[in-house]
C-alpha cells in the first residue's frame, strides 16, 4: 500500500511540473499566440468523492445515509480525433468504498454461507465494513471544442477493473469500545463494472455499479452490488 501511494504521489508531482512548465510558455508566448505551448484540459488525475450504498441488503439490515468512499485514478488520453474531442483513456488507480451498517458479516447459523447478520449493542451498537481495491479504469471520452472560458463539456462511458487488497470491519460496542476484524474469506476478491462521468471543465458528476457482487458466487445467502455516485475533480 506505501509503494502504490508513493508511486501515485511521484506520478503527480511529475504531471504538476509538465503542467507548470506548459503554463509557463502559455503565459509568455500569450500576446503572440494565445495557445502556443498550451496543453488542453486532458482528465489525466481524477479525484472522485463518492456517496456509497449495498444494493440488495435484506430486512431488518439498515445502512446508514452516509457511506462515502473515494476513488483516485492516473488516466493516459488517446486522442481518436486530432482536436482531442473525441479519445479514450487508460490508467490505474485506488478505491476505497465505507459502508455503515447495523450488521455484521458472518456465516450464517450453520451453513457456510456468509451474510449481513444483526448483532445487539454490546457487540455493535455502529460501524462499518470498509473495501479497498486497486483499480484499472477505462473510458471512452466525448468533448466539445473549448469555450471562450477555455472549458469544455464532457461525457465518459467506460468501466473498471478492481482487485482487492484490503477489507475489514471497524466495530464499536455500546461502551464504546472499538475493534477492527479483518478476516473475510467469502468477500469477492475481483469487481468489475460500468461507469459514467459528465461535466463541465475540472468538476464533473460519476456513477459505478459494480457488476460482481459483494460477496463470491455461491458463498453468500443474498446477493449485494455496489453502487458509487459521487463528483469529480479533474485539476489537469
């Protein structure tokens, strides 16, 4: 996880100096050439905050309002049209989805399937079950020319591709004391699933279902996917 993070922080830092020294020759060359030396706006970083919910929890389980998550992604563009409006996109990334439940994942009576389970107070009176993945995201991407704003609109169509690399539950009693329980064997370790994205210069709106489900096919007692929807930030 410490190397993921430090190649992602290197990978920035070196996207922030080439967007710099860009910047940089723009501005000099301006009242000659407004554009000379300028690159456009590539959806190259993309910060995604999200609002995260189990679709398919069952009776009496209740999830609470504010599951969140966020979802960062290194994004290559490959212009298909030489005026970059239309291209697609590749890259990796990091995910992390919260969900707060009034349960707790465990096997259910005897069986060996696993499921959302009720617990009294003294066991969990709040908590969460919290997935992180890393991720190879992919979109087809749709612009219009730049405005006098030097903005454009947007639209991505595309999915990802996610392997899990940590899952566990964080659980506080009525007391308040808190424990973390790390072994989930029956979690699904691969997801996958369309997403979309739209919006206008550096914010845009997004959307994930999660096609795979929760838990792995045939180790659960009912199926759960999970849905993302949430805002991007797009500095370059």
């Amino acid at each position: 996880m410490r190397h993921f993070f430090l190649s992602l922080l290197v990978a920035f830092f070196a996207f922030s100096v080439s967007a710099q020294v860009d910047s940089t020759i723009s501005s000099t060359d301006r009242n000659s050439n407004k554009n000379l030396g300028k690159k456009p706006h590539m959806d190259m970083l993309l910060v995604d905050l999200n609002w995260d919910r189990l679709i398919g929890l069952q009776d009496p389980v209740r999830q609470k309002w504010y599951g969140r998550g966020i979802a960062v992604s290194l994004m290559y563009d490959y212009p298909i049209k030489a005026n970059g409006q239309v291209s697609f996109a590749i890259g990796g990334g990091f995910a992390s989805h919260n969900y707060y439940t009034n349960a707790l994942v465990k096997k259910s009576g005897t069986t060996e399937l696993a499921d959302f389970i009720i617990q009294p107070s003294s066991i969990k009176e709040k908590g969460k079950i919290s997935l992180n993945y890393v991720d190879v995201p992919f979109e087809f991407r749709f612009r219009t020319l730049e405005d006098s704003r030097e903005h454009r609109w947007k639209l991505a169509v595309g999915g990802r591709v996610g392997y899990l690399i940590n899952v566990h539950e964080t659980i506080k009693d009525v007391n308040g004391f808190k424990t973390k329980l790390y072994f989930y064997p029956h979690v699904s370790k691969f997801r996958y699933g369309p997403t979309v994205r739209f919006g206008y210069g550096a914010v845009m709106l997004t959307g994930f279902y999660s096609l795979s489900t929760f838990f792995q096919t045939g180790k659960s007692v009912d199926p759960q996917n999970g849905l993302s929807i949430g805002i991007t930030i797009s500095p370059f």
